[in-house]
C-alpha cells in the first residue's frame, strides 16, 4: 500500500514535467506470459535547455528504481541512446502474473530540469481458457542436426 501511495504522490509531483516533451511508446500494452514488449521513454534535446548537445555534454540522470523494484514487471533489459535530436531509453519488460500491471513512472533529471512519465499500463493474459490445465504431450527426443562424432573421427 505505500508503494503505491508513494507511486501516486511521485506521478502528481510531476504531472507538470511531461508537458515538456517526455514521451513514452509501448510495442505490445497486452502480452502473454514470458512475452516481451518495449517501453520506449523519449526527451527532445530542445527540452534540456541547450543551444548544443554533442558526444561531451553531461548527460541526464535517469532514475528508474521503481520500475526496477516493481514485483509484478521484470525488467529484462534496458538500453540508452541518442537518436537525432532525441534521448532515448529502451526498456524491454515482461510479466508472469496474470491480469492488469501498471508499470511505474521513471524520472529523469538534467541540471533545473525534471521530467517525469506517466504509468504505463501493461496487460498480461493467457490463451488458455481458466479451466485448462491439461499437461501439452512431449516432443520426444531431439537429435543434433550434424553427425559430430562422424566429423570428430574423420578430423581427429
């Protein structure tokens, strides 16, 4: 419970930051078990307040902890880079619990400026229907699709 208060109060402190330009893509807002989906978090360089932006420029601080500690998203992999004239950081996340997983907020921060982004809400389902809790049938034995030991005693 004071997770999500604290989820609440940090999404009204910032309401005001992503009229600034922080933006937030998802490629998939419902994914089976396991499936993966990307959260994309995108900020214009022209929001940073800088005439120049260039390869030395001190970058934005990202804090993404709760995203991190969420226990109902798994973060599978995370990615920063700099596209154009926008900074962008990749998320890539998946759920195994069934049912609706909102996932928090980040907040970045350069210099006077914060930005802040909305939730994200995220559904994971299943195909199989509630009542279906057949094992599936095995797929046998796997074969290796090259005859090592017939190449390892032709070399050798």
């Amino acid at each position: 419970m004071l997770e999500r208060i604290a989820t609440l109060a940090f999404f009204l402190v910032s309401l005001p930051a992503w009229a600034d330009g922080l933006t937030y893509t998802v490629s998939k807002k419902s994914i089976q078990y396991g499936e993966r989906t990307r959260i994309e978090f995108s900020l214009p360089i022209s929001a940073l307040g800088l005439a120049k932006y260039d390869d030395e420029s001190e970058l934005p601080v990202l804090n993404d902890d709760l995203i991190m500690d969420n226990k109902h998203v798994i973060v599978l992999e995370r990615d920063f880079r700099r596209e154009k004239d926008q900074l962008i950081w990749r998320f890539d996340v998946t759920g195994y619990e069934k049912g609706k997983v909102i996932v928090p907020p980040v907040e970045i921060k350069f210099g006077p400026h914060t930005f802040s982004s909305e939730s994200v809400p995220l559904e994971v389902v299943s195909r199989r229907k509630a009542n279906d809790t057949e094992l599936r049938p095995d797929f046998g034995l796997v074969t290796p699709p090259v005859e090592w030991g017939f190449w390892g005693k032709l070399l050798g």
